[in-house]
C-alpha cells in the first residue's frame, strides 16, 4: 500500500510538472520547452503504467509499432473476418515544399499513389473501429493509465480480453492457455479508434491507392 501511495504521489508531482511545461508553450519561446513537455508527458505516462500495474488495473503501453501514421487524416479502413483483421492506413511523410499556407484534402477515393500502412492480425476474435475521437479521447477507460496519442499500443490486464474469455469459457472445449497468447491492441487514430484481440500482427507499407490496397486486402481474406 505504501508502494501505492507513493505511486500516487510521484503521479500528481509529474502532472503539475506537465501543466507547467504547457502553459511554458504559450509565451514567447526561450528554448527548451517542447523538449520539458516530452519529458514531462513521458513521465506522467510512465508513472501512469506504474500505478496502474501495482493495483492490478488495466493499462497501455507501447507494443514496438514500427510505423507513425498521418496524424491529421490518417483515412483507416477495417476488414475482418472470423481468424482476421485488416487494417490500412495513410502513414506520415512529410511535404519538403509545405510552407504551412495551404492544407491538402485527402480521400479514399482518390487514385494517386500514397504512402499506405497495412497490418495484418492473425487470431483476431474481436475488433473495433470507431469512437472515441481525438476530440473525446479524455473519455476513453484507458486514458490516465498510458494510453498515449497518436500511437500504436498494448494492453495489460486487459478488461476486453477478460470479457471475451469468460463468454467462450462456457463452451466444453474450454481451455484456459489457449488465451495466454491473446494480445489486447489498441490504435488511436485523429477521428476514430481502433481496438483487437489477436494473437500477433505483422506490418507491410505500400505506395498505392487506397481502392488498390482494399481489393488486395479482399483477396486476402477471401483467398
């Protein structure tokens, strides 16, 4: 309990330290602010995980995603079926000629080649793409215990994955280490959410449109 208590009590230290280097943002820079910021975030979640961890809560951490999406417009598209999940997304690359005057519109249904993400879900058994939006995020049941934005994460003592389970745990061929290898994975998206349960993922990146990787993804689920 004390470990507890202390937890809670470094939390709170790192919070207002994080409020501190916001409100540093605002004012005419001196240098070093985003830089405190980071460091100040990153520690709240740390600690976040920590506390979350010794009371036996769920929490999220970083699960090694090798891909940064587009933060702005990142255009996700799910499909699934009943072993799989795909997921396609707009990755970030930067503009070199973008002088911050003009935004560029994006759609789904444009035909240019893009910068695309494709991830693959094997022993997918449940997934979800939708709300909460980056405008509601505070609403999330993870947030406060390290779900970060913009990323690609895991979660530990999953509430999900416990509920998936105890529903398939009245079938008479019930066998509870079939579960060890389940994987809570949650994405947070500007617009949209996206939660799975699954046993691992694997990420491929294409230059194409989004029509051309849907039908590549269609054939894959069927084929």
């Amino acid at each position: 309990m004390n470990d507890i208590h202390d937890l809670e009590r470094r939390l709170r230290n790192a919070v207002e330290r994080r409020q501190r280097a916001v409100a540093a943002l605002a004012p005419k820079h001196k240098g070093g602010e985003r830089e405190e910021y980071h460091a100040a975030h990153q520690e709240v979640l740390r600690l976040e995980r920590q506390l979350a961890a010794a009371k036996g809560e769920e929490y999220a951490e970083p699960c090694g995603f090798p891909l940064k999406w587009d933060a702005g417009a990142p255009m996700p598209h799910l499909l699934v079926n009943d072993n799989k999940a795909l997921l396609a997304f707009l990755l970030s690359e930067p503009d070199p000629a973008w002088d911050g005057s003009y935004v560029t519109v994006k759609s789904p249904a444009d035909e240019q080649p893009e910068p695309l993400g494709l991830v693959e879900f094997d022993g997918c058994i449940s997934a979800k793409l939708g709300t909460p939006n980056d405008e509601v995020f505070e609403g999330h049941s993870l947030n406060g215990k390290g779900l970060e934005a913009y990323g690609a994460q895991r979660v530990l003592n999953s509430r999900w994955l416990r509920e998936l389970e105890a529903i398939n745990s009245v079938h008479r061929m019930y066998r509870p280490e079939r579960w060890r290898d389940r994987t809570h994975f949650v994405f947070w998206f500007h617009d949209s959410t996206f939660e799975c349960v699954a046993r691992s993922f694997k990420v491929e990146t294409h230059r194409t449109s989004m029509r051309a990787l849907l039908g590549l993804m269609v054939e894959r689920l069927i084929s």
